[in-house]
C-alpha cells in the first residue's frame, strides 16, 4: 500500500512542478492536468503550488505510517 501511495504522491508532484515551470515559462499546452480543466484557468500557478503541496503532504504521511523495518 505504501507504494500505491508514494505513486500517487509522485504524479501530484510530478503534475505540481512541470505545472509550475510550464506556467512561469510562458509554456504551451502540454500534458499537464491544470491546462486542461477550465475551472482553474487563471488560477493556474495557485493550483500547481496546490498540487506540490497535497503531493508532499502525501509523501511525508506515507513515510510517517510506514512501519519500521526490526533489527
């Protein structure tokens, strides 16, 4: 499970950061999911800094939950 959620937290990231350089460098259309959905349009750079956070907020709670390895 703990994979499943570090995937999930990697596509959030993933769709955060390239959102926000294809954002700030004036980019095209691309396969980013904010250019897409016509209810972020003009809140586009606020929703790529939404997904970077939920994505690292995913990505600390999975490693928090993990259990630990015994010795």
């Amino acid at each position: 499970m703990k994979e499943i959620i570090s995937g999930i937290s990697l596509l959030f990231l993933i769709q955060g950061v390239g959102g926000l350089i294809n954002h700030l460098t004036d980019g095209g259309k691309s396969w980013f999911l904010v250019n897409y959905m016509d209810v972020f349009q003009g809140w586009e750079i606020g929703m790529d800094i939404l997904l970077i956070v939920i994505g690292g907020i995913i990505g600390l709670l999975s490693m928090k939950n993990s259990p630990r390895s015994a010795k």
